[in-house]
C-alpha cells in the first residue's frame, strides 16, 4: 500500500498531445485499499477529482487548471481466475499498460482483445473509455470491474451491469466519477502465434496509416454516424496536414491532431473549432470531440 501526492500536476508531461496547463496535484496510489484515504486527502487539498491513467486520451486546456489527479497505479499482473475448456477469465490491475497485457495474452494463447493493438493507455483507461479498433471494442471481452465510489466504498461489477457504448463508460446511479482499480475479461484460449500474428499484423497496419510515433491522442473525433469516418470528412475538407501554429491534423490521418511544435491548447481548440465549422457546412455532420477535454 503506497499513496504518493505530487503538487502541481503538469498535463504537458503527462499527457501524449503534450500541451496543456497545470493540475493542483496528482494523487498516486497503487493499492485498492489505498482508496479508503483518498476522500480525507482530497478533503485537505480541495480541487475537483479527476482519474487519469497514461493520458493517451486526454485534451487540457492551458493555464492553471483546478483538477486534483487521481493516479490508480494498481498495477496487479494478469492471473487467470476461472476457465472452462474454451474460455478463460483473467483478472488485471488498472493501471497495468494495455500493451504490455496484449503482449501477456499473445504468450499465453488467450485471443479477443486483439483488435485493441497498437491503443496505448491503460487497462483502466480502455475500459473507461470502451476502447475499440479493427472491429473489437472491450465492451466484447469484458467481463467484471472493480471500482472505488466516493460514499460507496470499494465494489465489483459485472459487465450487464454497467453502461458501455461507444467510448463509453458509466455505472446507473453513480454520479461520481468511479476510479476503476481492475478488471476481468473472458478471453478464448487459442494458440499463442495465431493471437501473436493478429496483434503483428493490426501493428503493421496502424503504422502504415496512423501517426503513431507523434504527439497524439488518436483520433481526435469520433465518426459521427455508423459508416460515416470523421477522417474522410476531414480530408474530404482539406484538413489532413493542415497546420495552426504549433499543431496539426496529421498528414497520414486526418484525424489525427498532433503537436508538432510546441502547441497550445489554446491553438488546438482553434483548429478544431475551424473543421467542426468547415465539416458542418459542407457535410452537415456535427463533429464531436472524442478525446476528453480537461478545463
Ligand atoms: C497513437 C494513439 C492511438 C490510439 N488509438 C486508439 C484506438 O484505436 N481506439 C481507441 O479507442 N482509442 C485510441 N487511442 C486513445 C487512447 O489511447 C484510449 O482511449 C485509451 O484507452 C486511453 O487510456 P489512458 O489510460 O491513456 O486513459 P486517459 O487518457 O488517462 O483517460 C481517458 C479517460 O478515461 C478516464 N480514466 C482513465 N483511467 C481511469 C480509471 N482507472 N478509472 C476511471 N476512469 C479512468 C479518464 O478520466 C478520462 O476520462 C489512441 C491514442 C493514441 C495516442
């Protein structure tokens, strides 16, 4: 059991767009139990909660920012739980890097998440988010979460019963923000190349068409209809490559915002606001931000 408080938290540093003004503080903890302090510390030091894991998601805005982060370091290793002869549960700490766990069920045989190749962030995060690429989302493999709720306490739920659309998460009832600290998925046992080769070739394919080595957090908007690619209308609006002082829409995927110089947020909203206006006008497509704004 760890709790560690950092003042003045930098969203530059810890976000992947890199831009962004300052929190009061950032909170890190690294056990479940840990949870149990965290209303008398957020007491003491005021601000308003916000849960963040890698940041890969994550769009703040400039200037001194009245957040108090809440880091949920649970870094548990995966462990299988449950299995039938198809299926296995896995169980894995929230603040585990989604990656690394992809890696961990290539090795071992385990396949359903695959899709999710080459998202960076957080078990805790994709599953905050409902993570989804290539036709998987994890709404698909979930099967459980823990989570801690301000008033409630620390407790378990199964995937019917909570909310997860697209990039979407929420528990009915709960107002608070719930800090997920683990979860489950039911993942079906194949052969570990087999896994190992999906994930390679979704890789592959991601660094063909996607700006994965720039300042980014993904896709900047999500499509706003099924069949209907926020990407393509941008391009189709002569935004891909289109640079606003420090930032940019990518060349590779319109969608794609990216800091290539030092960008403020303050210019990222700009751009933004330039192609929801542009798109809206030639397309009638409302775009809607799919990162989350921080201020
Ligand atoms: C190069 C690149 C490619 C990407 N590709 C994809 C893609 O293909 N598909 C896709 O869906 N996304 C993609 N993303 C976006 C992002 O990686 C995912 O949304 C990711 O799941 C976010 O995880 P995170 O830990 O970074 O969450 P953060 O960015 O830190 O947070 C995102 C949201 O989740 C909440 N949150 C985070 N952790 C927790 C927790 N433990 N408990 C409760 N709430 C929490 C935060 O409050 C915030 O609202 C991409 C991003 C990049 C930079």
């Amino acid at each position: 059991m760890a709790i560690t408080v950092h003042q003045s938290f930098s969203f530059t540093k810890r976000t992947t767009l890199r831009m962004g003004g300052t929190a009061l503080a950032e909170i890190v903890f690294t056990h479940a139990d840990d949870c149990a302090q965290l209303p008398d510390i957020l007491d003491s030091i005021g601000g308003k909660p916000l849960v963040i894991g890698r940041g890969s998601n994550l769009l703040a805005k400039d200037g001194e920012l009245p957040f108090v982060i809440l880091n949920p370091a649970v870094t548990t290793d995966p462990v299988c739980v449950d299995e039938t002869d198809e299926t296995v549960t896995v169980h894995v700490g929230a603040g585990y890097r989604l990656p690394r766990f992809l890696h961990w069920c290539a090795a071992n045989g385990y396949a359903g998440l695959e899709g999710l190749a080459g998202v960076p962030g957080t078990v805790g995060g994709a599953v905050a988010m409902n993570a989804g690429s290539y036709g998987c989302e994890i709404v698909d493999c979930l099967d459980s979460v823990e989570v801690f709720i301000k008033n409630v306490g620390t407790a378990v739920f199964k995937k019917t019963d909570v909310v997860l659309q697209y990039r979407h998460f929420s528990i009915p009832t709960v107002n608070d923000q719930p800090v997920i600290l683990s979860s489950s998925f039911r993942l079906y046992k194949t052969d570990s190349q087999k896994v190992k080769k999906v994930i390679d070739d979704n890789l592959t394919r991601k660094k063909a068409t996607q700006p994965v080595a720039a300042h980014s957090a993904g896709c900047v908007f999500k499509n706003p209809a099924e069949g209907v690619s926020a990407g393509k209308l941008l391009d189709q609006c002569g935004f891909k490559g289109k640079i606003h002082g420090g930032v940019a829409f990518s060349p590779l995927h319109a969608n794609f915002l990216i800091n290539v110089n030092n960008g403020t947020s303050k210019e990222a909203f700009e751009l933004l606001q330039m192609a929801q206006k542009t798109v809206l006008d030639a397309s009638g497509y409302s775009l809607e931000l799919e990162v989350k704004v921080i201020g």
